[in-house]
C-alpha cells in the first residue's frame, strides 16, 4: 500500500484515499505481528476482510516477493490506534480520487473524523490539501454554492444566467418579427450585438470552442449567432442590403457557431451582392467561397451553382463569365415527370381539390391524396404519404440500438431524452463509425427474412416508445411495415440508410413525399408530389437524383387543376 508522499505538509480540508497497490510487507516478517493490535471492541466486517486477506497473502507463497518497502507500509498500517486502521480500510475500499473531509460520515468509527485524519496524515498514509495541485479536481470537489461565491470573487459571470438571457432575447426578436415591427426588432438585434461584442472578446469563446458542435449550441454564443442573422432578415426587410451583406460577413469571418448554416449565409450574401447592390465581382467571390467551404453541404452547393448559372444567363453580366468558369459543379440527372389532373375545390385556390369515392360521394382532400387515388388507380395497393417520415421510420427500426448506444460521452444528459444530442451533427456518424458500417454491410446481403426479423424485433420490444426518428403511426402494421421493406430490399436499404447516417442534419427533409407500392408483384414507386404552382426545392432535386442512382423507382407527380362546379360535397 505505497504512500503518495513521505511527510505531511498540512491542510487536511481535502484528502486523497491511499492509492491500491501491492500488499507490502517485507519478506520472513512475522504475519501475526503484520496484522496490527486493534483493541477494545471487535473489529467490524470490512476490517476483518482486510486484514483476513492480508495474512492469506503473507502466509502464501508469494509473501517472498514483498520487499522491504512493503514491509514498512505493512508496518506504518500495523501501528495505527483502532479508529486509525478502520478509516484507511474505509478510505481504501472507495474510488481513487480527492475526498471532502467534512462530508466523509463513519459514526462506527467516530464523530469528529479530522484527528483520525491527521494521524493517517502524519504516517503519510494519504495525501492532505497541501498536494492538490490541479484546479480541475479541485473544482470537482466545491459545491454548486462555493462555485457561486468563487466565481464571484473572481468577477466571473455565471454562464447559466448568460445563455437564458440570450434565448430570452431570442424570443423577443421572433415576436417582434411575427408582429412586422421591423424597427422594434432592429432595435433589440442592435442591443444584442453590443451584449455579444463583450462575450466575444473575452476568455469564454475559447471555452465554448472546445465543446463539441452539439453541446455548442446550447452557450449563449450559439444563440447570439441565431439572433444576428435574425438581423440580417430585418435589415433585408428594411431594405439596408449593405448592412446586411457586412453582417452576413462577419458570421461567415467564424465557424465556431451555427456551422450549418454557412451554405445559407453564403447564398444570402451573393443574392444581396448580386441582386441589390448589383457587385457582381463579389457576387462571385462569395460564390467561390461557399463552394469551397466545407461547412456546405449538397442541397445549399446546388443553390449557388443555379445563383451561378443565374449570373452567367444575365446579359449584364457577361464580361464576368470568365471568372465563372472554373466554378465547381454538381451533376444532378432529371427524374421522370408525370402529370395529373384534379378537380380544383371553389375558392381554396390550388391547396385543395375535390375527389369522388367509391360511394359516389365527393370529398375535399389534399394533392397528395390525389396522387395516391391515381397510383392506386395503377396496380399500387399500398401508399403512405409520408414526406420523409417513412424512411426515418425505417432507419430507426434498421438502426435503433445504434442509436441510442450508450457510453457515448455527454450524448444523454438525462432519462427523457428522444435522441441522442449528437443525432444531427456530423459527430452522430464519427462516433459510431464502426457500428454503423458494420450495419450497412449487413444490409446490402440480408435476406427478406432476415429484414422482417430485424424490423419484428424492434417493432415488438420497443413499440410506443418515443423516438425523434420513427413515428409508429406511419405503418398501420408490422407487417405493412414488412411488406415495404419486402420491396424495398437490403441493397437500396443500406444505400439510403448510408446517406442519412452520414448526414442527418442535411438529408432528414426533401425526401418524396409518397412511397407506394403492389404488395403482391413488390414493385415500388417513390414520387414527389407538386401542385398547380409549386416546384422542386434544391434538396428534393438532390434526393430524387440520389434515389435515382440507388436503383429506385421515382418520378415527379404534377398536379394540375381543372374546375370542379357541379360537384356535391358529403
């Protein structure tokens, strides 16, 4: 049992149980005088383990090896009073590390601990507050009210209060937005900058850079950042396209914040350079930029090479297309389009129409549901309209136990979470790499069979419980759930699992909106479905093309509107 120091230098607030070594005593010593004289009453049980192991070690036949440094801490325990031998035995059965002397509570042993201490103190058989040297165990050790005082003491603003006040901030921006007070909600965006200025000058961004992205966004930094580029909208809406593109600047001059949202922010600034301020060389600079960032992601590249292209068919711009030129570029194949036609309801415009059922009766429904009547129409007896839900449904059931894997650090920070914290950063992927690939691998080859027992699996153990990624209302059944993925197969399975394990962030939203198929011949069709005015957003044209080279069937379903007087609604 080796001692961290050989004298006592003082202080006994804090103290350090003894290190666990190798039992000590030096080799031909006597085991009976090894043991120590406890007097008074029987020792208790933890004492007797002890000291009952000890002397299985000094009577076997390895006592041999001890040398005479062992024998020494053999020695220095064996003449310790009673009270001293049943607080190193208590101290030395508990987890190394730095231990509060006033919240150690052995009544069996005594009231007033701090005398025995001192003599396990004095024989160097623990280490006292004299040799706690690193600031992080001894902050580890002070309460939450000896923090407080501390950081008073040392001028610290406390950084729960900081963060609340930044979202409550947030809050007063978002309801001055819905409220159209423009001015107001410039007016509180201004205040927050100057309350950010002080943060972002001090010590704490370093602070906050050294957490990873998803617990980043729970600092006032993070916030702050939220805020600002609320600004930008507001001064957009006021018309200050200057003041916007500089603001736009300066969050795009960090990537300690918001990440995400770069592609965003560099699509903003070329609009306001290109549109209104009409700098189409800075235009395309920002649009070389974003490009190169790292931070953007498909869906926002594919906005700037189309604002790109936007530029190159201006017949102002032409003496800038040379700088265009060596601009990268994203191929994206078209899909195959189909168009339909629906009875337009009177008076909701092109939101909703009106559809006659089998009773003869006429109903208002949306245009999905129109879709869904005509692909019924065409041999498919199964459809969900989903916009997106039924694959995260999938790729929870597929993935479930990877995903909520625990000894992920900081991931789970209580009982009622429905994700992990990690879930839509890059880190969700980094952190099971190993896992989720070895997943994917099981897909590609699994058979019908063995896709049904994995969906049963989850499905039956975990049904009802909630989790961010699977809606268990999607499948009116296990087995409709079975029967999708029976068309579906593991190859393109672990193909569209592959992309939304890597990036979730990016690629939860754009996927079709409708998923049908013939449960008999297993022949599916994914189909995004438009109305009368709307089109393909950037991250529904990188899906479709993505689930295209998959090997899926897709199209895109027009919708187009013809009238409906006459019609009597049930």
């Amino acid at each position: 049992m080796p001692r961290p120091e050989r004298q006592r230098r003082g202080g006994r607030s804090w103290l350090r149980r003894p290190r666990p070594g190798e039992p000590a005593v030096s080799g031909g010593e006597a085991p009976d005088a090894a043991l120590g004289a406890v007097s008074g009453s029987p020792p208790p049980y933890y004492l007797t383990n002890f000291l009952t192991v000890l002397d299985a070690v000094l009577r076997g036949p390895d006592a041999e090896l001890l040398n005479q440094e062992d024998g020494h801490w053999i020695r220095t325990f064996r003449q310790l009073s009673a009270a001293g031998q049943k607080l190193y035995v208590r101290l030395f059965q508990r987890k190394l590390n730095w231990l509060k002397v006033n919240r150690l509570n052995y009544m069996e042993i005594a009231s007033d601990l701090g005398p025995i201490v001192d003599e396990l103190a004095l024989a160097g058989l623990v280490q006292t507050g004299a040799e706690l040297h690193d600031i992080s165990d001894a902050v580890d050790l002070l309460s939450a009210p000896e923090l407080k005082l501390l950081a008073k003491h040392f001028h610290l603003q406390h950084q729960g209060l900081r963060y609340e006040a930044a979202c409550h901030t947030l809050t007063e921006v978002g309801t001055a937005m819905a409220n159209k007070a423009w001015e107001d909600a410039l007016h509180i965006c201004k205040a927050a900058r100057k309350t950010w200025n002080c943060v972002e000058n001090s010590s704490d961004i370093r602070f906050f850079q050294e957490l990873p992205v998803y617990l980043r966004c729970f600092t006032a930094g993070w916030v702050y950042t939220r805020i600002r580029f609320r600004g930008v909208e507001i001064l957009q809406r006021l018309h200050m396209y200057k003041e916007a593109a500089e603001e736009l600047k300066s969050l795009l001059d960090q990537n300690v914040f918001c990440p995400d949202s770069r592609g965003h922010w560099w699509d903003r600034l070329t609009m306001n350079l290109h549109q209104h301020l009409k700098q189409v060389d800075q235009a395309i600079h920002s649009l070389r930029e974003g490009m190169a960032d790292i931070h953007v992601h498909a869906g926002h590249r594919l906005a700037l090479q189309q604002r790109a292209q936007r530029i190159r068919d201006s017949p102002s711009c032409k003496k800038w297309h040379h700088l265009l030129q060596e601009l990268p570029k994203i191929q994206v194949e078209d899909v195959p389009h189909v168009t339909i036609k629906g009875r337009s309801c009177p008076g909701m415009g092109n939101a909703l129409f009106l559809m006659q059922e089998e009773s003869h009766s006429t109903v208002i429904c949306s245009v999905e549901a129109v879709s869904l009547a005509h692909y019924q129409q065409q041999g498919f007896d199964q459809g969900i309209h989903g916009e997106g839900a039924t694959f995260l449904t999938l790729f929870g059931l597929l993935f479930w136990e990877i995903i909520f894997l625990p000894g992920i650090p900081d991931v789970f920070r209580n009982p009622f979470q429905t994700y992990p914290l990690d879930l839509y950063t890059d880190d969700f992927y980094q952190h099971r790499r190993e896992p989720i690939g070895s997943r994917l691998r099981f897909l590609q080859d699994a058979s019908t069979e063995t896709l049904h027992a994995l969906i049963a699996n989850v499905w039956n153990n975990h049904k009802g419980t909630s989790a961010a990624l699977v809606n268990w209302e999607i499948f009116s059944s296990l087995q409709q759930a079975q029967s999708l993925v029976s068309c579906l197969g593991g190859l393109f399975l672990s193909g569209i699992c592959k992309i939304l394990a890597e990036d979730l962030r990016h690629c939860h939203g754009g996927l079709p909106d409708l998923v049908v198929w013939n449960s008999k011949s297993l022949q599916y069709k994914l189909a995004e479905v438009k109305g009368p005015t709307d089109h393909l957003s950037h991250k529904q044209t990188i899906w479709l093309d993505q689930l295209q080279k998959l090997g899926a069937s897709v199209e895109v379903c027009h919708v187009s509107a013809v009238g409906g007087r006459g019609q009597q609604l049930s």
